[in-house]
C-alpha cells in the first residue's frame, strides 16, 4: 500500500510534467512484474485508452459540429421516438423530450438539451411549422339551415380560428338527420353548409378556399331508424388545412 | 375504328398528364425571406398555397424559411440556407399506408409526422449526409451545415 501512495504521486508527477504519454508508459513500466493484485490494476487501468487526467486537459482543435438531430416536445404529452441510422452502420434512438445527439468529425454524441438549445439550433424552422389541420362541427335547428343557440355562441371563435390561417383549405360538409323526405335532406344538409361558407366569406376567407357538400341523411353520426329525430346528426363538418 | 382508337389514346395521355400535374404531395403554408424550388429542372418562385411536388427540391437563401402541409398531415419546415429535396411521398388515404422520403443536404429543418407513422412507425425517413432519420411519430429538428463552411470554419 505505500508503494501504491508512491506510486500516485509519481504519477501526479510524470503526468504533470510529461503529460499523458508520460503517464502511459509509466503504467506500462510497473504493472506485471511485481505482480501487483487486480483491485491496484484496475485502479489504475486508462479509461478507453486513456488517463482520467487528461480528459481535463483541453483538446487541440476538436472537430466541427456538422449534424444535429434534437426531439422537440410534443402537444398532448406525447413521447417522441426517432431512430438514427449511420453511414457506418451504427445507430442510436432518441427517446423523450429534448433527447438530442450531435455529429462531429466520426463522433457521436448523445445529450439531452432544453428548450432555450432548440430555439437557438432549430429556431427559424420550428417557427415556420405550419398549424395542424383542425376539425370543428356545428349544430342546426330541426328541419333548419339556422345553428342551434350554442353552436351560434361557438362559431364566432371557430370561424375567426380559421380566418388567422395562412392559405386555409376548407371543407364543409352538410348532414341531417332523419325526419321527413330523403331528398329534401339532401338539399337542406348542402343549405346548412352554404350557410356556413357564407359566415367564412363574410369573414374574409377567399370563396375559393372553401369547398362545399352535403350528404343528406346518408352518413349519420348517430345511427336510427328513418324519421327519427336527432339532434347530433343534423351538422355541418368542417375540416380545415 | 382507328379515329376512336387514337382519340381513346389521346384521351389516356391527357388523362395521365394530368393527373401528374394534378398530384400535389401538400402545400405551402407559411413562407418568409427568399425561398425557390427546383421541379423538374426549372427554378421556380412559389408563393403560399402553392403546391409541392414528389422529386421537389426546396431552397432557402440567408433569411428564408418555408413550411409545407402534406396530404397524410405531417408538417416540414425548412429554416435559412437550406436545401432539401421531397424524394418520395406515398399515402393511400383510405389506409394510411405509405412511405415518405425526405433528404436534406444543409440547413435546418423541423418534422412534425403525420398519418403515415401513426400507421407505420418508421414510414416517414430523413436522410442526411451523416444518417437516415426514421421517425416513429414525434416532432424533431435537423440540422445539417455544409461540410464545405465545416471545413472553412476549421483554423
């Protein structure tokens, strides 16, 4: 055990002076012959290759960071998996918010950073995402192309939610439920849709952005037998993109 | 007989033509600075609402940024100085099945996927110099420099 306190600051020493090759062959020099146990061997083995010492001394000139890939935390609390193959061969996943790995020269590096590194890495790009496609639906009187008092209290903001869209693709489709003729369904569920697209153009959404149909009382929400009235079926969908 | 023959053919090429035409993968939805897109060896300007094609490669200069909608709903974007091409886009909607291929040569560029990885983890791929990406149904971000500024960045 006092040659081995000896030997540290030797080492210290021949490290501090020499550096790493100094330290190297000073381990090289005193290893096997004197049969020192494992625990002392281990103790002293180079990690990967190399001294715990120099890893605090600075690297000259390491290479640039030329590729970096950086999950981004998701909307709904949604975990995001993506799988990295290398040209060589290698690969690597990241899993979970903010998992990251960064490309330089050949090395791979894995980290997890935050959301002031996205902003600085990806900023311009995550800000010019487009919105995601929504869906809103809106219910109408019996037999009427006019909204139900609620619906009438939520177009106001589904309608404006559109309006801020930067070139919105808009699909409105008509329903009705089951009462009466099924041809006059048929035209009363394009009349509510209409109704709709009228409220958008007023609003300022372009007329050709807006694509109408109605499907009469052929795709119920909910199913029932014919003439039976039910408040859910008689809609207009709206998808927007 | 052959009169109604060529018109059937004429009919068939004009039909398939159009459809070509027709066939946008998805459409541009915001759009700032300076942004081009390569089509079939012509350099085009877009504006937003256009459409984008299979083989499309997308350009941005030093203040540009581009983001597009596609049809399956996963949204790309592209930050400034980035070149990235749409190699393959396949979606039957009626299914969701499909792949989609993007490469990206420089620049930045975020993925938020769609229907396609929800069907099929891995269907949506970013290939870079370094790797390909495949995306099991996540929002990422790339980004890629130019190994020639890697390399004049160098002392």
């Amino acid at each position: 055990m006092n040659r081995m306190s000896k030997a540290l600051v030797l080492l210290l020493v021949s490290t501090s002076i020499t550096g790493c090759a100094g330290y190297s062959s000073f381990v090289n020099s005193f290893a096997p012959a004197k049969q020192p146990s494992e625990v002392q061997i281990a103790a002293y083995q180079p990690k990967d290759g190399k001294s715990p010492f120099c890893e605090e001394l600075p690297k000259p000139l390491p290479p640039a960071v030329t590729e970096v890939y950086m999950v981004m935390p998701e909307e709904g609390g949604k975990i995001g998996t993506v799988d990295v193959i290398f040209k060589d061969g290698k690969n690597a996943v990241l899993h979970g918010d903010y998992s990251a790995m960064s490309l330089a020269g050949e090395e791979q590096k894995a980290f997890v950073g935050n959301q002031a590194q996205m902003r600085e890495l990806f900023g311009s790009a995550v800000d010019a995402l487009p919105k995601p496609p929504i869906a809103a639906t809106l219910y109408f009187l019996l037999g009427k192309d006019e909204l139900t008092a609620e619906s009438k209290a939520e177009a106001e903001n589904i309608y404006r939610s559109f309006v801020e869209r930067q070139a919105p693709e808009i699909l409105i489709v008509g329903h009705t439920d089951t009462v009466g003729p099924a041809k006059r369904n048929q035209t009363l569920s394009v009349k509510r849709a209409e109704k709709v697209r009228k409220s958008l153009i007023k609003l300022g959404v372009p007329a050709a952005n807006i694509q109408i149909s109605g499907k009469g009382e052929r795709e119920l929400l909910v199913k029932t037998p014919d003439n039976t009235k039910e408040p859910k079926n008689r809609r207009v969908d709206i998808n927007v993109r | 007989m052959m009169n109604y023959i060529k018109g059937a053919m004429l009919l068939v090429l004009a039909m398939a033509a159009f459809s070509a035409y027709a066939d946008g993968i998805g459409k541009i939805k915001t759009m700032s600075g300076q942004v081009a897109i390569e089509r079939g060896g012509k350099i085009i300007t877009p504006a937003v609402g256009d459409s984008v094609y299979q083989t499309d490669k997308i350009i941005t200069g030093k203040d540009g940024s581009v983001g597009m909608l596609f049809a399956d709903d996963s949204r790309i974007s592209a930050g400034p100085n980035s070149v990235l091409a749409l190699d393959k886009f396949a979606f039957d909607s009626d299914t969701n099945d499909g792949n989609f291929d993007v490469s990206m040569k420089k620049g930045t560029l975020s993925v938020i996927s769609g229907k396609l990885t929800q069907k099929t983890p891995g269907a949506l791929k970013v290939k870079t110099p370094a790797a390909i990406l495949a995306v099991r149904g996540t929002e990422f971000s790339v980004k890629v420099d130019e190994p020639e500024a890697a390399q004049e960045a160098k002392p």
